[in-house]
C-alpha cells in the first residue's frame, strides 16, 4: 500500500509517525490518546496470557475445539483484535480491511510485531488484505490463496442511542469507518464464499443482520455470535 501518504482522512485527524509507530491522531479531548496497532504489549498481550485460550467467545464460535483448528476469514479485520486472538490459537486468518487508514495501522502492527520473538510465530499465519470484502471477497480470498473455512464477520452496529457513551478510541475508529449499513450484502457475500460456516458478531440485544435466520447463537455478556453452518467443521 503507499499509505498513509494517499489515505483520505475526516477533518481533524492524520497519520502520523511516533515512536516508530505509525498513529491516526486526532484532538484528544475528542478522540482521546493517538490510535495504533500494537500486537506485542497492552490489551493483546493480556488476552494472548490470559484471555481464557479456546473457551473465549470468539474461538467458539469459529469453531475453534481440540483437534479442530479450521483457517478463519475475518473480513472485518478493523484492528486486527479478534483476528490475532485465532492467530494465537493456531488458526491461520486472511484479515480483510477496506478502510485505508485503519488497513495501514495494521500493516504497520504486522510488520512491527513480525519483529517480536515472543509472537512473531504467531503473526506469521496472519495474512492481510487491503480491499472490499463487500464487493470482492471472493477475489480477495482467491488472491491469497486462502482456504475459507470460517468467515468472520463484526460489522459495525449503528449507535442510536444519543446517550450511549462510547468508548473515545471507538469514537476516532467510527469517525473512519461510519456504520455498516452494507451489513446484508457482506453476509451474503461470506455465505457464498465460506466452505463450513460463517459467524457474526453483534451486540448482545441486537437484531441479526438481515438475511438468513443463524442456525445457532453463543451468548456472552455484552455481546453474542450468530452462526450460520453450513457444513461440520469435525468432518
């Protein structure tokens, strides 16, 4: 990619280099502190140590189990969080992402943490793609000849609530990404290209995403996945 050079932003914010790390800054009172991609410390790390392994949430629902670790689409990459979780868990995941400024954070965590000893095992079976899961899943997966096991997807869900506070990193994230009104035709999309399931994250109390009613739903605390099987992943 030649970002961030050619990434158009929203008034306010920009791409910078700190510390070796590229950022997407904006006025903290707002946005809070700079936002990047750091795979080696933080909340990745504590959740790579202690996160609960293969009984979190999201390794359930992909279908993660003992003797089962199935290659995982996950075409909402965003930052790369739920993605390097599966990574950590053997699964190796394509990270699909069509925002420019937020596929570049996470190409430079990649490159970045391909350099840690302590995970660089880990980001090697982690595969990014800068494109349009919407439009051209099936090429983007085709062109990183990638098996689509397992789809998963974490749309953005509007925020109607004028009073939810949301989460200032959240903020500068939304500020570039908007809501995924396109959510359905995604679905669609992973449906036809997944091989055995495709699953979906959603607020807990949310509606499933127009389409197909899920085959099966896994219910955390704030938040569930909706699965859609179409075929075992123990065959």
């Amino acid at each position: 990619m030649s970002l961030p050079e050619t990434a158009v932003l929203p008034e306010g914010l920009r791409l910078v280099y700190d510390e070796g790390r590229l950022v997407l800054a904006g006025d903290e009172k707002l946005y809070g502190k700079p936002l990047s991609v750091d795979f080696a410390a933080g909340k990745a790390a504590h959740r790579r140590q202690f996160g609960g392994g293969r009984g979190q949430l999201v390794a359930k629902a992909c279908g993660l189990a003992k003797g089962v670790t199935p290659s995982v689409v996950d075409a909402t990459a965003g930052l790369g969080r739920d993605a390097f979780v599966l990574a950590s868990l053997g699964a190796c995941v394509l990270l699909i992402e069509r925002v420019d400024a937020i596929a570049a954070l996470l190409e430079d965590g990649l490159t970045r943490a391909a350099k840690e000893p302590a995970i660089a095992e880990i980001v090697a079976r982690m595969t990014l793609r800068h494109g349009d899961a919407v439009a051209s899943l099936k090429t983007l997966v085709e062109g990183a000849a990638f098996d689509p096991q397992v789809i998963h997807l974490d749309p953005m869900f509007p925020h109607r609530e004028k009073s939810a506070l949301v989460k200032k990193d959240m903020r500068l994230f939304r500020e570039l990404a908007g809501d995924d009104d396109d959510a359905p035709r995604l679905l669609e999309a992973a449906l036809d290209v997944a091989t055995h399931r495709v699953v979906v994250k959603r607020p807990r109390k949310a509606p499933p995403i127009k389409g197909p009613a899920p085959q099966h739903v896994l219910e955390g605390k704030t938040s569930r996945y909706d699965l859609y099987v179409k075929q075992s992943l123990h065959r």
